[in-house]
C-alpha cells in the first residue's frame, strides 16, 4: 500500500472564520500537514502523528501563552 503524499481535507479552526490570520490543517498519512491561509501556494509543512499531537496537547494546556 503506498500512503497519499498529498495533504486531505484541509481546514481551518472555526474560531478564526472571520479572519485572515490562520492556518490550515490537512491529513497527510498518519500525520498533519500546515499551511498559511494567506499563501496556500507556499507550500506547506507535515508533522508525525505524534508530532502533531503533542503540539495540540501543548495549545491545549496554554503551553504557548
């Protein structure tokens, strides 16, 4: 089997609906591909599966605040 090297189902946050300032999330494999919503043809960059979801437990405890 030969895992899409091109991201899926790109989205963004429906908190930021109203403004420019945003990235895009989309599936690529077992991990997560980032993109700037502003310049989606700039390409983009992926992470693992654990990559990503150790940065998504870190914004979720206010890690960056």
């Amino acid at each position: 089997m030969r895992l899409s090297l091109d991201p899926s189902s790109w989205r963004k946050s429906t908190r930021s609906q109203n403004t420019s300032h945003c990235v895009e999330v989309g599936r690529i494999g077992a991990g997560a591909a980032v993109r700037d919503t502003k310049d989606r043809s700039a390409g983009y960059f992926t992470t693992t599966g654990a990559q990503w979801q150790a940065f998504v437990n870190a914004v979720k405890v206010d890690r960056f605040a």
